[in-house]
C-alpha cells in the first residue's frame, strides 16, 4: 500500500521569499517519488523526481526536494519564488504495477 | 509539451450514454496510464496499459475499460455515465523495461468530460 499527505492546502508568499510545500509519504517499497505542477486549465508538468539516486533533487524552474527516509518526507523548495510559480503542486509516490498516487495537492499562491 | 496528446479537449455526455477518451503516447513509450481528476483533487489512477494488456487497476468499477493499440495509443472507455463522472481525464505514458518497473510519466492536456 502507498500514501501521499501533502500538509498544507494552501501555501501564500511573497515574490521573492523562499517557497516549502510539505510532503510524506508511505510505501511498503522502495518509493520513487515525484513533483508535478499543474498551471490552470494545463496539464501536469513534471518538476523533479527521486528514484533513489542522490537524496538532494534539483529540478526545474530553482525547484528541488530532498527525500528524507527517517522522517518519510519528500518537501519541496525554492529560494526565491516567482510570479509565475503560481499554480498546483502534487506529490506523487509511485510503486508497482504502474500505480501513481497523487496526494491532493497544494495551491502556491505568489503575492507581488 | 510531453508529446502526449488527448483527444477530444472536452466533452458534454448525458447519464446513461457511453463515452470513449484517446490518447496518443509519446514516442518510444510502451506503457499507458489513466488518471481521473475531479476538480479541486489530485488525479485518481484508473489504470495502466503496458504492451497492450492491463499492468494494474484502481479503485474504478468495471464500466470503466481500456484499450492499448500495438502503436502504444490508448482508448479509455466509460459505460452508463454518471454525473459523479464529471471530470478532467488524464493519460499519461511512460517507458518501462518490465512490468513491475515505475519510470517518469509524462501526461497529456486532459479531457474534460461533462455529463448533464
């Protein structure tokens, strides 16, 4: 079985300032893990992912994540956010048998 | 852009008709999957095609059946729609050396389906 919780529905911050979106997760493997952004009335766009590489990942965008296995959590952050970072972020855990689990996402909101 | 398109962008249906969703992967991807996003959720998986058979199902009932063409396109197919239905319908595709191997997927724009 695997799960996704992103902690906070709703992240605000101000042009500039860093940006975490929190998330954790379980799984009874070895998890791949992913960041998907979705701008409105678009389609998912993949921002980084973790397959057991390098725990610190860097994506696109300044986006990274580090994949933490004592404390099960793969956040989410960028130095500096941007106007245009505005959008939904999902956190996705992906097992076997090609099963995605999506938590339910978390709404960036950008203040100038 | 993914390389992964869906046709068609959207869809109006009445309960009780049939409906059928396509999707065309990207190049020199063999898998397949089907997600259903309700609006204000995260997607849902439906399930997954990999070389033309069924790799793993969600919580959908059976009403909700697939396609995978030998040109790794896709056809998701709902029967006696139901308003719960209503929804964005993602596919995405992805390459995957054996069955029980998870690789990036890559998701096409969507189709969004509404059923009056």
């Amino acid at each position: 079985a695997q799960s996704v919780t992103q902690l906070d529905s709703h992240v605000s911050v101000s042009e500039g300032t860093p940006v975490l979106l929190r998330c954790n997760y379980s799984s009874s493997y070895s998890p791949s893990l992913f960041w998907y952004v979705q701008h409105p009335n678009k389609g998912l766009q993949l921002l980084l992912k973790y397959t057991s590489a390098a725990t610190l990942v860097k994506g696109i965008n300044g986006f990274e994540a580090e994949f933490k296995k004592s404390e099960t959590s793969f956040h989410l952050t960028k130095p500096s956010a941007h106007m245009s970072d505005a959008a939904e972020y999902f956190c996705v855990v992906r097992g076997r048998a090609g099963k995605s689990t999506f938590g339910d996402g978390t709404t960036l909101t950008v203040k100038p | 852009e993914t390389g992964v398109t869906q046709s068609p962008t959207h869809l109006i249906k009445t309960r009780g008709q049939q409906v059928t969703l396509r999707c065309s992967s990207q190049s020199g991807h063999n898998t397949v999957s089907w997600y259903q996003q309700a609006l204000g959720q995260g997607p849902q998986f439906i399930f997954q095609y990999y070389r033309e058979e069924e790799n793993g199902r969600g919580n959908f009932p059976p009403r909700f059946s697939g396609l995978q063409f030998p040109n790794y396109s896709s056809e998701l197919n709902v029967n006696a729609l139901e308003l719960d239905d209503s929804a964005l319908y993602l596919c995405a595709s992805s390459f995957i050396p054996n069955r029980v191997y998870g690789d990036t997927q890559y998701f096409g724009p969507g189709t969004r389906l509404t059923v009056l």
